[in-house]
C-alpha cells in the first residue's frame, strides 16, 4: 500500500464516521496549513510573512480568504495558492509502516509543536499503516511527547484514533471553537 492509498483509506474511514455527528467538519487531504509566522525585512521593509506546509489529512470548519489578509506588509507565500488559509482542527501525519524510524518521529513531532504555536486548539495525530518490529517503549516516549497521540497500527488503532478525535471535538464545543 502506498502513502496515497493509505491516505484515502483514512479520509474515507473519518469522513464516513464524522459526518454523521459533526457535518460541518471537513476533511482535507494532503492540504497546506499555516504553520509559522515570521517577521522578516524584505526589499527594505519589515513584514510578516505566513509559513505553511503541506499536512497528510487535515480536518477543519473554518478557514479564512487569504486575499483580504494580504496587504504591503503581509506576504503569503506559495503554500495558500488556493487563496484560504484553513485554520485545522485536528491534523493526522499518515506513514506506512515498514518505513517509520525515530527521526520522523523527531521531525514531524517539531512540526506539530511548530503548528500547536499558531493553532494551540489543533490535535497532531502520528498514525501508522502498521509495523512488524515495535519500537520500545522509552524511544516512544522520548520522541513522540509532540503529538497528542501515536497509533502505531491504523487496523487495531482506528476506532481508538476515531474515540479520541470525538473526545477532542467536545472539547473544542466546549471551547466554543466549534
């Protein structure tokens, strides 16, 4: 199974199960999401300018027009050629199994701190396609305390990963983000 099929998989699993208690999420896949704001002089002026990065799923309500953001010290570069900047509920970075290794999990857990500094009510989700060796359970814990939870085997995982997301969407109700 590749990234792309497994990502399909996932989408159509949460689309199916979330839509029936929360219609007005929306899931994305492969999406680019606002994940750092720097200020930055550019051709002799300061100006803030928007990061973004392309995220495997992506679920979210809102999202806000780019073009009514961008004036002379606003740059929005490349990654909202769609002209919106989706503000994310929850994010899942899907990887297939035989290929994960500690340093993704470093990587893409300081992506989700750096996504969490922007969006602090954004859940990151590491959910794999499946693994034959485990990892021990001190490298886990070393080196995924960025993301709110690892399912390290989507099969067994899914309903868990579906709980949880359902448990963090109360919570944003509560919040009144939803």
């Amino acid at each position: 199974m590749t990234e792309c099929q497994f990502s399909k998989k996932v989408s159509e699993f949460l689309a199916k199960k979330i839509k029936v208690k929360y219609p007005n999420i929306k899931i994305a896949e492969r999406a680019n999401i606002l994940n750092s704001l720097t200020i930055g002089r550019i051709n002799k002026e300061w100006r803030v300018v928007f990061g973004s990065l392309e995220q495997d799923i992506v679920l979210y309500q809102d999202e806000i027009n780019s073009v009514e953001l961008k004036n002379k010290r606003i740059l929005i570069p490349r990654g909202t050629k769609d002209k919106k900047i989706i503000i994310p509920i929850a994010v899942c970075e899907l990887k297939i199994g035989k290929n994960i290794n500690t340093h993704q999990f470093i990587t893409y857990g300081s992506i989700a701190k750096e996504l969490k500094s922007v969006f602090p009510h954004c859940a990151y989700y590491f959910i794999s396609s499946g693994r034959k060796q485990g990892f021990q359970h001190t490298t886990l814990l070393r080196h995924t305390k960025e993301f709110d939870r690892v399912f390290l085997n989507w099969e067994k995982d899914k309903q868990n990963l579906l709980n949880d997301l359902f448990l963090h969407l109360e919570y944003l109700k509560r919040l009144n983000i939803l």
